[in-house]
C-alpha cells in the first residue's frame, strides 16, 4: 500500500464556506467538473491524507480541481456532546484541510435539519448541485438520516449522474484500520507515540494563556496555563514532552495536562506548559502544544520538594530528548 503524501508544502486551498444549503447552487460554477471527497476529517490524520491524494491524483488525471467538502462542525457535537473527544477544534481542523493539495475546501452548515435529510434528499440537494466529476470516500462512509446512505447506494447515484464514485478501503498500520476513533483510543491510554504515527503529525491543541495561580513562579518554575475545553483534550492526564509554538516560533516544552492533586481545590487550568529557554509575557496570547513523549502520571508528593525535584528531572529530560 502506498504511503501518502506527509508534506503538502505552502499550499493553501480556497475556501468556501457555504452557510445554506438552498444556496449551493450558487457555487456550481466555481466548483463544475471538480473531483471530491466527503467527511469531517477529524484530525486530518494519515487515512485522510492518503484520500486527498486520491483526490489530487484523480483530479490531475482529468485536468480539473480538486476539493475536500466538510462541515462547520463535527457531527457529534450535536449528538453526543457530553462524551465528544475531539483531535482537533473545528477551526484548527479546517486551517488544516485548507493546507492539503487540494484546490478548494467547502464547508457546508451541519445542523438538525441537515442530520435528518433522507440519503436521497441528502444526493440531490448537497452533491447534485456541485456538478462533480468524481467522489472518493471511505469504504465505511455512510450519509443521510441515521446513517442510512451506504457507498453502494453513493455508487449507483453516481453511475445515474455521470460522477465516478470510488470508495476505498481503510488506510491500515499493523493490518487494522486507522480511524479517528483508533487514535482517540491511544491517546486517551498516554499513547502519544502510536498516536502520532497513526495521525502522521504530533497530536495538537492550541489555547489561550490565562492568568496562573503562581505556584510555579513561587517554586522558580515559570508556567503558561490553558484552559482547554475538554471536548477538544482527548489525551490522559499526564506529563508530556511537546513543543510549543509562541508567534510561528517553537519552543521545547514539558507540559503538564489535567489538575495536580496538590492544587486540585484551586486549579483554574487544566493544561500547563513550561516553555524552555522562552522569556515573556503570554497572558492573553493563544499558543499551539504539540505533544511528542509521555513522561509520568500526575502524581501526589508529599512535599513541595519533592514535587519541585521530579519536575526539574522532567524539564532536563525534554531539553534533552525534545
């Protein structure tokens, strides 16, 4: 099986956002003959990446542009909010779909009413205005309320509507598929490691720095504090080696996710970063974590020593492996 594309270069595609779906038809004529491909891409890992090659590949072959079509928000933030663990927020996730190879990105409104368009209804008013040439999808790609459309059902409407459909079969590392859900599963373990290899980037959050409680300044051990929303922190309490990117700079960084039980009654963050060789004020400033290594646990100690001895054995380790 062919590795896909990890590199993509300075690329940016256009994008398009689209916030009725009555009104689709107004982009027809930007977006005629292209070839697609469909989903949230949550995380935009390695499956993903080999089908927006496809994509690009298909799309050369036939002399026309290529588009990745995607929603404003994931799906489940309607339908399971409570346990959503997302590998990228909504923002994050379209940046990073507008820096494939593909030409254009389209953002349709994904909302209640769009969730209950019947499979058919969903083809002929999201697809059939668009005039595609062709549509690659996943082989477990399913549309239309409850989940009813199957890429055999895709198939036949296109073969009725001049568009190729191709449906692949999963991306696979260790001959099981990669999905979104096989690396929520390994970060939520402390995985980081398989994590990474399956999205094919190191696993990311950004966040804005908010004014600390001041313990680390006390003890000489200078923090920034997120407040990350926990739909979008799918990985295990811990501490990390990361790297972290202040103004398009990239600092190493030993990073501390969820609540020290030492502060646990006065925690307002429930990410901190201390950012090696980085002197300044961030307060107020958003900054992007990218995790690369699991440390240890989040561990009670029985004195601020102690606690101090441990953390400064886990920021030598980062300047040394990170």
């Amino acid at each position: 099986m062919r590795k896909p594309s990890s590199l993509w270069g300075c690329h940016v595609a256009k994008l398009i956002v689209c916030h009725d779906i009555a009104r689709l038809r107004d982009y027809a004529s930007a977006l005629s003959g292209y070839v697609a491909c469909l989903g949230v891409f949550d995380g935009l890992h390695r499956g993903h990446a080999y089908l927006i090659d496809q994509v690009r590949s298909h799309a050369e072959m036939e002399q026309t542009g290529s588009l990745i079509i995607t929603f404003d928000i994931d799906p489940d933030e309607l339908f399971r909010p409570s346990t959503l663990k997302k590998l990228s927020d909504n923002a994050s996730r379209i940046d990073a779909l507008l820096g494939t190879a593909a030409d254009a990105v389209l953002v349709l409104p994904f909302t209640r009413e769009f969730a209950a368009l019947s499979p058919e209804t969903f083809l002929s008013a999201c697809l059939e205005p668009l005039n595609l040439r062709g549509l690659h999808v996943g082989s477990d790609f399913r549309y239309g309320a409850k989940a009813q459309g199957t890429t055999l059902q895709l198939e036949e409407w296109g073969s009725s509507h001049g568009v190729t459909v191709v449906s692949h079969e999963l991306l696979d590392a260790d001959g099981v598929p990669i999905t979104s859900t096989r690396i929520r599963t390994a970060l939520a373990e402390g995985d980081i490691a398989e994590a990474n290899e399956l999205l094919g980037h190191a696993y990311s959050v950004s966040g804005r720095v908010l004014k600390g409680r001041g313990e680390g300044a006390k003890m000489g051990i200078q923090t920034a504090n997120l407040e990350i929303p926990e739909s979008c922190l799918a990985i295990a309490e811990g501490v990390y080696g990361a790297r972290a990117f202040v103004h398009g700079e990239s600092f190493k960084a030993a990073v501390s996710v969820g609540v020290s039980p030492m502060f646990e009654d006065v925690a307002t963050a429930n990410l901190e970063a201390h950012i090696l060789d980085f002197s300044g004020d961030l307060y107020g400033e958003t900054i992007t974590i990218s995790f690369l290594a699991w440390l240890r646990p989040m561990m009670r100690f029985d004195s601020t020593k102690a606690l101090v001895s441990t953390v400064q054995s886990n920021i030598e380790w980062v300047r040394e492996h990170c």
